[in-house]
C-alpha cells in the first residue's frame, strides 16, 4: 500500500462495508433486548453483529489491525502500529434501544495516531458522511445504492452567517455542558452519537462542547470528517486537536467549532485560555 494514498484507496471500499453493516444493524433495530457492560453501557446483538461483520471484512480489504469497542486491542499490541482501524461497530446503542434513529456506524483509519479517513453512516437515515485526509469531507444520502457523483462536498460549503448553534447529545448532556451552553447563550439541538460532529461539518450546527466521556472510537471517523470541512476538535486540556491510540483510549473533554467559529469569539477565548 501506497502511505500517500491509502486513506483515498481504502475509502470506496470502506463506505461499501459501512453501508453493509448498517443493513445488519437494521435487522435488530425493533429489538430491544440488551445487557450492561463493564461500565454500565448497554450491549446488543446489533453491536456484535455489526463488529464481527466489519472485523472480518476490514482485514480482506486491508492487512491492518483493527481495534473495535467490542474487542480493543491492548495497548502492547497496537502503540507501535503505523496503521490501525479504530471502529465502534454500533455507536449510539443508547439511541438505537430508544429507536430515535440517532445512531451510526463509525470505521476510522489511523495513520501514526491521526486518522486519515474516517466513515459515519446512519443506517436508520440512509445519511452518509466520509472524508480522507487532504481529500476533502463528504455527505450523501443513500438511496438504493451508493454513488460519490451525487456526495455534497462538505469542504466546500459557505460559511453561513447565523448566531451560533449548539450541539448537545441525547443522553449524555451534564450540568458542565449546560452551564457552557447558558454562559455562552447559545441554543442547542440535540443529537446522537457521532451525528452531533457531522452536523458541525455540514453547518447545522456550530459548536459542539462535549464535557463528559468519550472514547477514542466515539470521534475518530468523525473528527477527520470535521477537519476536512474546515472545522476542529480542541482538547480542553491541551487546546490542540485530539490524538489517538493513547494508552487509555479516553478522550480529553473537548469542543469541536465548525469552520464558521474558527477565529470567532468562543474559538478565541478558548484558545487564549479565558473560556
């Protein structure tokens, strides 16, 4: 495989194994039957399906390990790795179990610690968002089939000129992310996994302060998916762009600005450390 171009050769392939698995995925989507987790999350069929499907047909495609939700990879085994797939298989279980549409299917390939190309598909929707890096960032509505001559070039869109628009999530909101929400007078939508950083690439939103937990595979495909359109993710620790393949696959609370906010008031005092 060609370093230069891997994200861009692995890409169609990619998107075709994502819109597979989002058909599994619907075949349980009146199921509601689950069991908690270690951490109290909750697990599906839906979830190992879609894993062991994605698992197997990722290595035909490419010989590059793969760390999913459902099976991550010790760290012994992956800190070396020029190349890993991050994959959460099902994210949004919460969302799927209360049937509100608001999940996806989330692939990501990273290269030394960054992700290169990343896939959101939301099966329930038929909402296709993909990007590869310097490639540019892309959405498509799925219809009997996938064809990138009808994708809507997210890179390319106009800054629209609007108040800002919040994100904030279905079920993971805290006193944290609304007391940011109040202090900034910023009104919020809310939304499912990792439809809330897509939707700051595609300009229905604008900034997204996500103050609570999340794991590298929640915000790989879709980080890239942001940065691509111009927009960023910012570790609220370090306030530069998250890394991956950490040691503890945990992520740094951040806030994620589409490329409209860059430069923008809160963008600006965040980074100077005032927010």
């Amino acid at each position: 495989m060609n370093p230069a171009t891997i994200g861009q050769d692995l890409l169609y392939p990619t998107i075709e194994i994502a819109l597979q698995a989002g058909t599994i995925v619907l075949k349980h989507y009146k199921n509601t039957t689950f069991h908690l987790k270690e951490d109290a999350s909750p697990l599906t069929q839906a979830d190992l399906q879609s894993h062991h499907f994605i698992t197997q047909a990722l290595k035909k495609i490419a010989p590059i390990p793969v760390c999913s939700e459902e099976d991550p990879l010790a760290y012994d085994e992956r800190k070396d790795l020029s190349y890993l797939w991050l994959l959460d298989p099902l994210d949004g279980t919460k969302d799927f179990l209360a049937q509100n549409d608001g999940f996806t299917i989330n692939i990501a390939l990273l290269q030394n610690n960054l992700p290169i190309l990343g896939i959101v598909y939301a099966p329930a929707t038929k909402a296709l968002y993909y990007a590869y890096k310097n490639g540019g960032a892309y959405f498509s509505q799925i219809n009997s089939s996938f064809d990138p001559k009808n994708a809507i070039n997210l890179s390319a869109l106009p800054n629209i000129s609007r108040p800002p628009i919040a994100c904030a999530s279905n079920f993971h909101n805290n006193q944290a992310t609304q007391e940011f929400l109040q202090r900034h007078n910023l009104k919020a939508i809310q939304l499912g996994s990792s439809l809330k950083l897509c939707a700051l690439a595609h300009q229905k939103a604008d900034i997204y302060p996500r103050l609570n937990g999340t794991k590298e595979w929640d915000t790989a495909a879709s980080d890239i998916i942001l940065t691509e359109s111009g927009g960023i993710i910012l570790d609220i620790e370090t306030k530069k762009p998250l890394i991956y393949n950490k040691s503890d696959i945990k992520n740094n609370h951040f806030i994620a600005f589409a490329k409209s906010q860059i430069n923008g008031q809160i963008h600006q005092k965040f980074c100077s450390g005032v927010l």
